[in-house]
C-alpha cells in the first residue's frame, strides 16, 4: 500500500500541489467541484466496512475519484459524472459505481443521452476494459507527469471531443 494513500494523502501539501496543477489541473477540479474545497482528504473515510482490504479499496475509489475526472477529461457535471462511473464500474466492479453508472442516465437530457450512448459510453467502455487498474497507480508521485503520458501508460484512450 503506498504510504501516502488512505489516510495518509494529507502528506500533499496544498503549496505542492498548486505548484504542480500545470501538469494535472487537479486544482481546477477541485475549484469547480465546490470553491478549491475538494481533495483526497475532504473524501469520508470508508465505514461500515469489516474487511480491512475492502475498507482499503473503497478508500482508495474515493481518494481518486476526482483524479479520474482529469485523467478522463471528463467535467464534474451529471455528464462527466456518468461517464467516469461506466468507467470506474468497467474498472472496479463496485456496486456505487455499477449503480451510479446504470442509474445516472435518467437525469440527463434527451440531446446528453445521444451523447453519452453514441461516443462517450463507448470510449469509457473501452478505456476501462484497456485500461491497467486506476486503484493500483501511486498518482502521489506522479505529479510532474503529464496528463496525456500517464493515460497512454495506464492505456486510456484520449477522450472524444464533444460538446453538449
């Protein structure tokens, strides 16, 4: 387990992490998810989890769902949020994803769900089927690494150019 991660992502100092938002915009997530009051360590900690390598695994989705935002090239609207839990389902398998993914649609317009069937839902199916698994990256130390190096190294594909 990277010693930075679950628990211990507060190690990122936020002066670090504004230094390197040129590589990963991770900041401009952040901002536009609720005023630069988003990040790794704003996620609640797993509960009602006995199994210790569970809680682990849930803890670490919940670190990273917000990279997984930047790395898709998805936003943080009912879109992009749809789009990255097709992905994260393909990835993990877990039940909030598989339900997010599943049950998300229903909230998008007519014009977003032609969207999402025609060209976004293929790309996630695809990434996430080709993809090495996004839990298992220690993206603490990746920092420097450009957004598109670390997708082609992970193996998802560059996201569609779509506007809705």
């Amino acid at each position: 387990m990277p010693p930075e991660s679950s628990g211990g992502s507060r190690t990122l100092a936020a002066a670090a992490l504004n230094a390197r938002a040129k590589a990963w915009d991770y900041r401009g997530i952040a901002c536009e998810t609720g005023g630069c009051k988003v990040s790794p360590d704003t996620r609640m900690p797993a509960k009602f989890v006995d199994d210790e390598e569970l809680a682990y695994v849930i803890q670490r989705y919940r670190e990273v769902h917000d990279l997984m935002h930047t790395l898709l090239g998805m936003p943080t609207n009912m879109l992009g949020e749809v789009v990255v839990k097709w992905f994260e389902a393909i990835q993990t398998g877990l039940p909030m994803c598989v339900l997010g993914a599943a049950f998300g649609p229903v909230r998008l317009s007519a014009r977003k769900l032609r969207v999402l069937a025609t060209e976004l839902l293929p790309w996630a199916i695809q990434s996430g089927r080709n993809a090495n698994c996004i839990l298992n990256i220690y993206y603490e130390q990746r920092w420097e690494q450009t957004v598109e190096s670390l997708r082609e190294e992970i193996g998802i594909f560059p996201p569609p150019a779509v506007r809705v």
